[in-house]
C-alpha cells in the first residue's frame, strides 16, 4: 500500500515538473524565457516550447501586435503665434524587437506606452511652436504629422540605446483652441451676432417705419384726390341741377313756387305724429289757400 502511494505521489511530482517545463506561445505574443534574472531565449513562432522548471527558468510574454497609444494629456500648447491649442491625436507601435525592448524599456506594454507617450507629446510641442494655427489646420497638418513620427522614429531606434519598437504612424484626430479661449471664442461669436441681428431689425423697423409712413401719404393723396374730385363732381352736379331748376322755373314762377309748397309740406308731414303749430294765415299755407297756383 505504501508502494502504492509512493508511486503515485512519483507520479504526481514528475507530472507536475513536467508541466513547469513546457510552456505555449501564442501568435499574437513574444514568450521570453529568463533564466535567474537574465534573458536566455525569446521565443518568436507560436507552438509548444521547452524550458528548465522553475525557479531556474521562467517564461513572460509581450504583445506582438500593433499597438495604439492613445493621448491622454489636455495641458495647451502655443502655437507660432502665441495661440494655445489642445491636440488629441494617436499613435500605432509594436514591439519589434523583444529582448532590447526588455532590456531597455521594460518587461510589458505599459512601459514603452509610458515612455512613448513622452516623447511624442514633447515632439508635438516642439513641432506645433514652429506653426500657426491655419497651418495646423489646413495647409501643413501632414507636414506636421509627418515630421513628429520622424523625430519619435528617431528617438526610439537611437544608436546608444535603442527601444526595440516601431512607430508605424502618427495621427492627429482634434486641434481646438484651449477651453478659455474657445469660451472667448464663442462668447465673442455670440456677441457679433446679436449685434448684426440687433442691426438687421434697426434696419428692418427703420424700413417698416419708411413703408408704412410712405403707405400713409399716399392714402392721404388718394383720399384728398378723391374727396377734391367727389366735392368737383358735385359742385358740378348742383350746378347743373340749379341751372336746370332755375331754367324749369323761370319759365312759370308760380308753378316754381306751388312746387316747392308741395316739397315743404311733404317733409313737414312725414310722419302720421307730427304735431305742427302754426298761424294758419301764415305764408306756410298760402299755396292752399290761394287757387290762382294750381298746376296747369
């Protein structure tokens, strides 16, 4: 029985060990065997490996594929002509390089990032204090991209001691103008609108001021034409009227006379209330009394 459970703890113990020396490396990653503190061998294909069992060899691995590095700083920089702007932009690396990338950076991703992250915002503030902000921009945005993946390329591949990376490319994705000035900026925008639309109704109340009082002199003219021709038409009218009357008239004066009796008495006694109180001998009723005016 003892036999028994020797062999199977020999058992145990030998497969543990074994398993502590194989390792698997993916293809997505570098697997990098240290033995006591020292690098012994990095592994570059994917597939299963050897090596001795701990603690005389251990195995760490590293990312292979392109990495993105990302901008997380908001401090301003001055532009060629004093202006602070805030730029976001990213930058796509790799590790190429294991063993010097861990001998010179350090034993993960993170370490290059932080190191990187560096040198590109410095190389973007040396390279945006020679521009303005139209050529950041427009005109020279390339030039600009362009010439701080140079100096990084060169910062990262220095001969005395290189990082073992590659920066692939350098991309800017905002230039604005710091929170500050973009507050002026739109506090600014806003005040110069409000003052043209504070001119454009001035403009517009001066126009419907100019456009109602011109609408009134006309209708003045026209009501004042009308009303001179109106009193023309009519002066002209009572005068033929009269000259007509006078014409009728003159021909029998008596007859004028009982017609214009009949014309008074009508409108006295329109109405079947009317009192009137008059002397009967009167000249108001002299066209009754008097038979010599009776229409021929």
């Amino acid at each position: 029985m003892n036999k028994l459970g020797f062999i199977l703890t020999s058992f145990v113990v030998a497969l543990a060990i074994a398993s502590s020396m194989l390792f698997v490396v993916d293809q997505r990653q570098f697997g990098v065997v240290f033995q006591l503190g020292q690098i012994k061998q990095v592994v570059t294909e994917p597939g299963l490996n050897f090596k001795l069992p701990p603690p005389f060899q251990n195995v760490s691995y590293i990312d292979k594929r392109l990495l993105t590095l990302e901008s997380t700083d908001t401090e301003p920089t001055l532009t060629a002509e004093k202006q602070r702007v805030v730029i976001d932009w990213y930058v796509r690396w790799r590790i190429s390089d294991p063993q010097v990338y861990i001998r010179n950076v350090g034993i993960n991703e993170r370490a290059g990032a932080l190191q990187l992250n560096r040198v590109v915002r410095n190389s973007f503030q040396q390279e945006v204090n020679k521009r303005t902000v139209n050529e950041l921009l427009s005109t020279r945005r390339e030039e600009l991209m362009a010439d701080v993946k140079r100096d990084v390329l060169a910062a990262v591949r220095g001969a005395d001691q290189p990082w073992g990376m590659d920066v692939v490319d350098v991309r800017i994705t905002r230039v604005d103008y710091a929170e500050s000035i973009t507050r002026a900026v739109y506090d600014r925008m806003e005040a110069e609108r409000k003052r043209v639309a504070n001119e454009l109704r001035s403009t517009g109340f001066a126009e419907g001021e100019k456009i109602r009082a011109d609408a009134d002199r006309q209708r003045e003219v026209i009501v004042s034409e009308a009303y001179r021709d109106a009193q023309r038409i009519k002066g002209e009218g009572d005068g033929q009227a009269a000259a007509t009357f006078a014409e009728a008239f003159g021909r029998d004066p008596a007859f004028a006379q009982f017609y214009r009796s009949l014309d008074a008495y009508k409108a006295s006694f329109s109405g079947k209330s009317d009192v009137m109180v008059i002397d009967p001998s009167s000249d108001f009723f002299k066209a009754l009394r008097n038979s010599n005016v009776a229409p021929r």
